[in-house]
C-alpha cells in the first residue's frame, strides 16, 4: 500500500499559516490536541494534481532551537524524532515578505534538514504597501529553493502552490549553505562524534542541527532526563564550547550570527526598501493602546464592553435553551409512562444534556470576541499592557482575558486559555480561575445572605449585605493571587516565561476564521465535555433518586406544581419529593459525610446539597428547596429563607443555622471545585485527568480549611 | 553604551551588546534583535517597544535593561 505524502507547514506566528491550510484543506481538516500536551495539532487533506496529500500544519515558531512546547514538537516532527507524526516529504516555509530577515532564520534552519523545502512568500501585499519590494526570483536563485510570491487571502493565489507541487520535483535544498566558521564546523563535528552517533538513533541528516542545538543554549542539555549521560553530554559540549571560544568566538551566538551574515546576502539585492520610513496606521494607534495610562483603561474598558455584551446577548439564548429543554421534559414525562425510564429520561439525560447546551451561547460569544481580538492584532498589546502587574501575581499578560471571563463562567474561561503560549502559565491560570466568583454562585450567596446576614447599614453607604457579597468576591480573587504565586514556585519549568513578545501588525480579522473558530469550538465543547457532564449527571441523577420508595405517585415536584392543590395538605408531592431525596443514595450519603462536615457547621441536608451541587452550584438553593419541601407557592426565596432560619436542632432546640453556618457555606462555595462541568473541560483542555484531580483536591481541602476556620473562630468569639 | 530602558521614543540605536542570559539572548537574537544591528525605541514605559526592521518586539523592562546600546 503506498502511503499518501505529508506535507508540513512550518513558519513564523502570525504568517498566514492557518490561512494557508484553510485555503490548501478546505473543511477536510482535523484539530486535536498532540497527545500529552496542550499543543493543537492541525492534520487536513488536499487533492493536489489528482494526489491526495496528508497536510500538517505545525506549530509557529521562531526557530528550531525548541524553547517553547509547541517549538519542540516543530522541531520533533521534522527531525523525524516524533512518535505520533512522521517527518514529512515536503515542508513549505512561510516567510512574511514585510519581515523577511527574521523570516528567512527559520527558513536557513528547515533548509539545513535535508528535506525538500518550498518557500512560500507571504504577505506581499502588506510589504508592498510599507514601501517593500521582494525579488522573489532573485531570492529563489540565491537560496536555492523554489520561491512563490503568494496573498493567501486569495483562492487563486493558493492555486499557484498546488501547481508548482503538481508540477515540479523538488530536491532537498543543500544544507549549510550559511558556511559555519571553521571552529563552529569543527564543534558540531565534536558532538556529532562523541554524543549523537553512538548515544542516538537519529537520522544523519539532522546531525548537524541537533549538535547546533546543544553548543547553542544549555537547555537542550537539560532536557536530558539520565543525569549521568547528562553529566558526559555536558562535558561533550564544554569541549565543543572551548574549541569555539578559544578562536574569540562567542558560542552562543555564532550561529545566530553566521546565519545572519548569511541571510543579509540573500536580501541584499533582493529587497528595495523605499527611503522614506512612513509612520504607519499600526504605529498611530500603537502609540495610544500601549500607552502607560491609557493602555490598561482602554483594555478595561474593552473587557467591560466584552461581557456586559456577552453578558446580555447570551442571556435570552440562555433562557431560551433553558425553557426548551424544560418542555421537552415536561412533554416526554406526560408522554412516557410513569416509571425509571421516564425519570432516567427526563431528569438524568434531558437534564444533563440542558445542562450541556445551556453553556453554548456564553462560549460562542466570548470566542467570537477573543477570535476578533486576536485577528486584529490587539491581543499581543492587551497581553503586553497587562504583563507587568500579571507577571507580579505570578501569571501572563494573556491570562487576564480567560481569568475576567471566570467571572461569567469558568468553562470558557479555561477554553480560552488558549491564547497563552506558555505551558505553566497555562496550567497556572487554568488552576486558579475556578477561583473567580462565577454567575452559579450567585443564587446560594443570594439566598444565604438574605436569610443570616443582616441588612444593617454599615458606615452610612454601605449595608453589611452587599459587604459581605463583596467580600466573597474579593476572597475569590486574593485566593486566586495566592494560589497563583504558590504554584509559580512549585510547578518548575525548563522554559523561561516570555519575556519578548512580537506586536503583529493591525489587520481585519478573516471572519470566516472568526466563525469557523467560534464553531470549531463549541462542537469540541458538545462532544468533549459534553460526553462526560452527561455521565456524571445521569450518575447524579442515579443517587438521588435510588433506591425508590414504596409510595406510589413520586414523580418530582417541579413538573408538576399545578396539581399540588389535587393532593392532601399533609401529602404534598413537594414532601414526597423531600421524602424521595433523604432515603435516597445521596442523602444516605449525606448523612453518612455529616461527620465529616459537622466541624464546618454543615448538617446533613447541606451535606446532600454539596452532593447534588457538584452538577452545578446553583442546584444547591433547588436541593434545599426539595429537602425543606418548600411549597412553590408565593416568593420561593422567602420561603425557604424562613425556613432556614426557623430550623432547630431536634434534640437542643438551638437553631440549627446561625450567622456562621451560613458564612462558613459561603466561604466553602467560594473555594471548593463544586462544578463537574469544569472538572470536565479541564481534563479536556489538559489531556489528562491529573490536572482536574490536583484542581478538585487542592481546592476542595483549602475550602475545607477555610470554612471550618470561618465557623469555628466564630462561633467561639459570639 | 547604556541600557535600552534608558532610551527615548523616537532614539534611533545600535544594539551593542546583550548582557542577558544565554536562553534569552539567543530568543532575542532569533527575533531579529541581533548585535550590530540598528534599531528604533518605539515606547518606553518601563516596558521597552523596539522597533527591528518591520518586527515590533516588545521586551519586559527588566530583559530591556540588559541590553546594552549606543546612539547612531
């Protein structure tokens, strides 16, 4: 069987690149993640001149001396080293025309790999329009490799790159062309000698690039887990080092340098600049966006306008969602018989996948938001504002975003993490944004500041109540800073933080990418998440409702509120319901945990409310409802507020919530992983489910401290 | 030489020499922000915004501080 050619895009971020795989593909492309890591891994197919073609679009990078995640797997791949994707047949580098000398680095690098490599010189248009003029031709003969001027924003420009592989054969450029100094030679000669031909199994034709990679920087060295064959690599190295220092050069940058020598020759000729540098749009508004001052209130204000839009676009989605799936309920229990398929139907599948979909709207528009800003350019300079006070908390400029939307909630707010390149700083914001204070905590805050705190006005303007709201907010917050710093010490890693980053030009956004992105990523929602927030409810559902009572007629209390008035006083379903929920696993089980939450304050009915909250956090005010059968008669907050404080302990009579159960609940729903869905897009965003166990622990043991703090030191001081 | 946090917007410099560490001066010579090389401050507010040929590459102040430059 002959196996279909790979070819794989490599390039600088921000050249085009996905443009150019859309346009190569079409909609026959696959993202997923590689295995392991964050990194998205993007595999498509095109017909080329009748032949079909496997297409990889490779992480962007700057060079192939890997220091990010997403480098490494660049440099992996085409080395031929990476176990889940073959080196390809033919690599096509992306050069941004406007920027070539930075562009051509990477290029010199992929040329020296011994595979045929394609040139494709993009963003033509831009140069020309900065007064740059490229000579491809002239570049294609001095480099030799084939070079296509191309605008992919244009079908027909595409075209040109399907013909000329069609149409050519192209040889594998020479490698070296760049002529290293003769002690450089003589160094990549040692490593290749003493280290890679008897400790490594790698194709010759990388030798060259992988012992570049060692004389370069030590972190090649490190990435060495054996420490004794680290400690002779090492003194391999040291030996190369001194053949190069000993000639006066510097060994980390020869390379670097010689390329670029190299590379200044190339362009020299082929590139005419206009004399007259022009201050550009990109310039103008630069100057105010980065601004010291204005910078951080121009984000602000964007971000403010970004939610309350998200904010008041999604809602009537939401509600819509939610009524929909409400009737659809309510008309299959009517339809169905009575029985458990009924109730597995309609409170486990219906309402888990309403539970599912209810997410979409808020996750569709904060990515149609994030894609625009990222299209445009604005990110970077957003990121760039930010870094300074974020870099002191110990996370990224790029973690404001994802971190603001936590306050919505914080499944797209972990979705859009994305944005950040870094792998740790990733992992931290994803860590510590469950700790923002999402819109789910709002109703159990509601009705227990209602009911315990009272409304007492508090140095004239504020009251105690919206004191003690913002208070959990601010708990939120802090926890997050602490935490962050926390983890920035204990999650080491071998790559340094960005502390450089590359402002892309200003541009319109492709809206067809912003759209396809803005699906691309409530589909892997649905499917992903979605398959493990459905399992976990329909087990939820399970506990709740099993085992079943004698009594007949035990359907639940919420579909059918009209006949409550059919029934005896004394035997409302309401009381069944409550009935139904305390016999069953979950209430067992909440009686069964009271021990353990005794010393926070909590009884067993909350206990079963933190079970049944763990679907989503505002079920804990419906479960509480259930368990005191609330009637839905009148102002259901009301109701169950008196019932709260009305509630006394059978055998001393005290009540049995006072002002610190209520705030030690408060704290604990403010701390804990209380939220399957987010447990669940975690294991997606991470690929494993290390990362939402450590999320689920860390977070549920310091909301277990804090609230039993809380109670404690306040009980004994009232 | 004096270090690139010191510069105005609007200088035009001479990158003279990274005194940074190996991983970082090699990512900056990677981007383009090589020795030798001529270069123009875009902003600098303890951030640094530089300017190298049609890259903008904007360098956290305490990178920015050791690089060392000179006027042309």
């Amino acid at each position: 069987m002959s196996r279909e050619k790979t070819i794989a895009l490599v390039g600088n971020p921000n050249t085009g690149k996905s443009t150019l795989f859309n346009g190569l593909t079409g909609l026959k492309q696959k993202i997923a993640n590689y295995p392991g890591v964050t990194v998205e891994r993007k595999v498509g197919y095109a017909k080329i001149g009748g032949e079909k073609y496997r297409i990889v679009d490779l992480p962007g990078s700057y060079s192939l001396n890997p220091k990010q995640i997403d480098e490494r797997i660049t440099y992996q791949v085409l080395a031929g080293t990476y176990e889940h994707e073959p080196a390809p047949d033919l690599i096509v580098v992306l050069v941004d025309a406007s920027n070539l000398d930075r562009n051509l680095y990477l290029t010199s690098q992929v040329m020296d790999l011994g595979i045929p490599v394609i040139v494709v010189l993009s963003m033509i248009d831009v140069a020309q329009d900065r007064g740059i003029n490229v000579d491809a031709d002239r570049i294609s003969k001095v480099l030799g490799v084939p070079v296509i001027p191309m605008v992919a924003k244009e079908e027909r420009e595409v075209q040109k790159l399907r013909d000329y592989i069609s149409g050519h054969k192209v040889d594998p450029p020479k490698p070296l062309q760049w002529s290293p100094s003769e002690p450089l030679q003589k160094a990549i000669e040692t490593l290749i000698n003493k280290w890679i031909k008897p400790n490594t199994n790698l194709p010759e034709r990388v030798w060259t690039i992988e012992a570049l990679r060692f004389i370069g920087d030590d972190q090649a060295i490190n990435l060495i887990n054996d420490i004794k064959k680290q400690h002779q690599l090492r003194e391999i190295v040291e030996e190369a080092r001194r053949l190069l220092e000993e000639s006066g050069k510097n060994y980390a940058a020869e390379e670097v340098l010689s390329r670029y020598d190299y590379i200044e020759k190339c362009t020299s000729g082929s590139v005419t600049e206009s004399s007259e540098k022009i201050e550009t749009i990109s310039d103008k508004i630069d100057a105010v966006v980065t601004h010291k001052i204005f910078g951080p209130i121009i984000f602000v204000m964007i971000l403010l306008l970004m939610f309350q839009s998200i904010f008041s676009w999604a809602e009537p989605f939401m509600n819509l969602i939610d009524l929909l799936f409400i009737e659809t309920g309510t008309w299959v229990s009517k339809t169905l018989p009575e029985g458990i398929l009924n109730d597995l139907l309609v409170e486990g599948v219906i309402a888990g996948l309403g539970g599912v979909v209810i997410f979409l709207p808020q996750i569709m528009f904060l990515f149609f938001f994030i894609s625009i800003l990222e299209g445009t350019g604005y990110m970077a300079r957003a990121a760039f504002v930010m870094d300074g006070f974020m870099t002191r908390i110990g996370l990224h400029g790029r973690s404001v975003v994802p971190l603001m939307s936590g306050f919505a909630c914080a499944i797209p707010g972990i979705m859009a993490t994305r944005t950040i390149e870094n792998w740790r700083d990733r992992i931290i914001t994803i860590m510590v944004l469950p700790f923002m204070a999402c819109s789910a905590r709002l109703p159990v805050y509601a009705i227990m500041i209602a009911a315990f705190i009272p409304n007492e006005s508090f140095l004239g303007i504020f009251t105690l109540q919206g004191l003690t709201f913002f208070g959990l907010y601010f708990l939120g917050i802090v926890t997050a800073i602490i935490a962050a710093r926390v983890m920035k010490q204990i999650i080491k890693s071998d790559i340094p933080s960005p502390f450089i980053m590359e402002l892309p030009s200003y541009k319109m956004p492709k809206w067809s990418g912003v759209f396809y992105n803005v699906f691309d990523r409530g589909r892997v929602f649905v499917t992903e998440a979605g398959k493990i927030i459905l399992g976990i409810s329909i087990v939820l559902w399970f506990l709740a409702s099993f085992p079943r009572m004698e009594s007949q007629n035990n359907f639940v209390a919420e579909q059918s509120v009209e006949n409550v008035n059919e029934y005896s006083p004394d035997q409302t379903e309401q009381q069944q319901a409550s009935n139904k929920l305390r016999q069953s696993y979950a209430g067992q089980f909440g009686q069964f945990i009271e021990p353990v939450i005794k010393p926070l304050g909590f009884d067993w009915k909350i206990g079963i409310g933190l079970i049944t909250s763990f679907a989503a956090r505002e079920v804990m005010v419906g479960t509480l409802n259930t368990i005191y059968s609330v009637q839905h008669e009148g102002d259901e907050q009301m109701a169950l507020r008196e019932k709260l404080r009305s509630d006394v302990d059978s055998e001393t009579g005290e009540p049995i919530y006072t002002v610190w159960t209520a705030l030690s609940l408060m704290v604990f729903f403010a701390l804990a992983m209380q939220c399957m869905s987010t447990i669940a897009i975690v294991k997606r965003e991470t690929n494993s489910w290390k990362w939402p166990a450590v999320m689920f622990t860390y977070m549920t043991a310091l909301a277990y401290i804090c609230s039993m703090l809380v109670y404690q030191v306040g009980s004994a001081i009232s | 030489m004096f270090p690139l946090t010191t510069t105005k917007p609007g200088e035009k410099v001479h990158i003279c020499s990274l005194s940074c560490s190996m991983e970082e001066a090699k990512r900056l010579r990677e981007l383009g922000c090589v020795e030798g090389i001529c270069a123009a401050i875009v902003s600098n507010q303890s951030n640094v915004i530089l300017q190298v040929g049609e890259t903008k590459l904007a360098i956290n102040g305490n990178l920015a501080r050791t690089i060392l430059v000179k006027t042309t």
